[in-house]
C-alpha cells in the first residue's frame, strides 16, 4: 500500500560531534556554547536530576521549619551594592533605570516583618570580572537559596543552615542513592557541627600555610581551600571587617570594626556556598553605612523610608549557592556543569 501526501512532522536529531559519555572533557567554554546539546549528556540529565531533589528537598525542610516561600523579583531600582568585584547590570523601565536583581537581601528585610520567616530561590545576575571563569565557582546566572528570620541570632541561622545541609544529603542518601553514587562515588552526608573561626584567626591560619591576605580583604579561593583542607571538614569564617561588606551587616557589639556575619567554605576547593549575618535594621545607622560605601540614599528610598517608620526588624540570614551545593554533592570539575545553560564570566553570546 502506498501513502501519498505526508506532512513531516519532525524530522530526527542531527547530532552534534560531541561525546556525550564524557562531556566533563570538554572546555568550560565549550559547555556554555554549545549547552543545549550537552544537555543530552547522561551525566547533565543526572545533575539536573540531583539538583531537583536538592531543592526539593531544601523547601520540604524550610515548610516543616514554618517558612514561607516568596516569588523573587526580577529588576528593582536598586539591588546588592557588596558584589566583592562583580558588576551590576542595568536597563531601563518607563524611562527609569533599574537594576537586574543580584540580591534579594533587602527584599528579605522587608518581607520578615510580615512573616518572620521566609525564604526565595532566587536567580541572580551579577557581570563577574572574566579571570573567575578559572575558579570553577562562578556563575553569571546563579540560583540562591535565600532565607531571612525575624528576631533571631547568626547562631540559629547557622545552626539552621547546618541541619538543612544534613536533612537535604541524608535524604539523597536514603531516597536517590542509586543517582546520586552513579555521579559521585565518593558523596558524603555533611556531618555538622562544623568547626567555626573569627576572620582573624583564619588570617593568621592560612598565612602559617603560607597564604597573606590583607586585612579587610576576602580570603583567595587558594587561602580558602588550604582553609578548608587544614580543618578537612566544611569551616564556618565569622565575624568579617566591617570595610570588606556590604551596608546591611549589623556590626558586632563588643567590637564595632567587625560584623556580626558568616561564610561557609567547602572543602576540596569548591569554596564559599553560604554567606550571611545578622542585618543592620536602624535607620540612623543604614544611612551612614550607605554613604560610608559611596552610594546615593535617593536609590534606596523605598528602604530607607520601611527602615524609618519600623518596618525593618531585626533579622538575620543567609544565602545558598545552589549550583555551588550541587557542584559540591556531584563532585564536578566546574560549577558549569551544575546548571542546564550556563552563562559564565567573560563569556557572551552563549544560549
């Protein structure tokens, strides 16, 4: 029987001459061009896979905790000004400049004097310099876990994060072994509490494992990883310079040069996956912290004005790297291949 006037529907792939079997051989910049295609990969599906449980079950813990989830915004007319290097990107609306979101940290201020508790996974953007591409860490478009609760202290929102990090790898280790071992054989359940030292005895450590790094400045990705190796174990750096952060960090009492915040470094030299602190909320205190930094008030009006009239209580928080936990769980060469289309520093024109 012959059939005559077929519509072709769809006509089969045309592969690409990429080997889909060992595509971590590859070039990071060759990943980011041609990210549609290396999705097909089988170790790609099963990150993507992994990262799906990871925030899976990262809300399913956040609920039980009673947070509350809020949508994040995409563009506001002031974002994130501590970056530590990276620039902020711009457009306009109705003729106003805005800024495409690189924070959502004063949004998480506001939000927790009606909630207490709340989290965003939020996507961010930030034009990192080009030389990070090198580190393996760094993202253009990244996703963070961002959490903000009301009244509290950098001890329970350390102590929180620690039992987020356990509950979300003992459940990958109990529920999507087979998955999770098929990527990293060598995956291990974090195992908190994790040791905690000031910025200044982490100073003082890595320049013993012959590291210097001037005071007020970030630690180097190298310094952070002989950090992290010294202790072999994830390390909590509190306590940063007042001079190295943002304006939103509450200074520590006993010692105003310094600030009541937190990092979290990851052992083997995947580095920094959390950053947070107890907030600065006083009105008389933001203002001098935002002209101490260079910036314009006018910017920030809209939180300044919450911050005058109470509308800002006193809050601490963190954000979450999530490609960065997800590059760290799957044991990946670079956090490029922690995402599905990565956009990665110095590179443009990628899908």
């Amino acid at each position: 029987m012959v059939v005559e006037d077929l519509d072709i529907i769809h006509e089969p792939v045309r592969e690409r001459d990429i080997d889909y079997s060992s595509v971590d051989k590859y070039s990071v910049e060759e990943i980011a061009f041609y990210s549609p295609w290396v999705l097909r990969s089988p170790l790609l599906m099963k990150v993507v896979k992994l990262q799906q449980y990871i925030l899976w079950y990262a809300r399913e813990f956040l609920y039980k905790k009673g947070f509350i989830e809020l949508l994040p915004p995409m563009a506001s007319v002031v974002s994130d000004p501590g970056l530590r290097g990276a620039r902020k990107l711009k457009t306009r609306l109705y003729g106003i400049e805005y800024e495409l979101t690189s924070s959502v940290i004063m949004y998480k201020q506001s939000s927790v004097a009606v909630f207490e508790k709340i989290f965003f996974v939020a996507r961010n953007i930030r034009e990192e310099p080009a030389e990070n591409i090198r580190t393996g860490r760094h993202l253009v478009e990244f996703t963070q876990l961002d959490i903000e609760y009301a009244l509290t202290s950098i001890d329970d929102v350390m102590a929180l994060a620690e039992e987020l990090l356990k509950y979300v790898t003992e459940k990958l280790a109990r529920e999507q072994e087979e998955l999770v071992y098929s990527i990293n054989k060598e995956f291990t359940v974090f195992k908190p509490p994790f040791p905690r030292i000031r910025y200044d005895e982490a100073l003082e450590i890595v320049k013993k494992l012959g590291y210097s790094v001037e005071w007020g400045k970030e630690l180097s990705h190298e310094a952070e990883t002989a950090l992290a190796e010294y202790y072999d174990s994830p390390v909590w750096i509190t306590n940063f310079p007042v001079v190295s952060r943002g304006f939103y960090y509450l200074p520590d009492e006993e010692d105003p040069k310094y600030n009541r915040d937190f990092n979290l470094i990851l052992p083997r030299g995947y580095g920094e996956v959390i950053d947070g602190g107890e907030r600065e909320y006083r009105y008389r205190e933001l203002v001098e912290r935002i002209k101490a930094v260079g910036e314009p008030l006018e910017k920030y009006s809209w939180f300044l004005d919450l911050a005058l009239k109470g509308g800002i209580p006193p809050s601490a928080g963190w954000g979450l790297g999530v490609e960065r936990l997800t590059r760290y769980i799957a044991g990946l060469k670079h956090v490029a291949l922690a995402t599905a289309f990565p956009k990665l520093p110095g590179i443009a024109g990628t899908p």
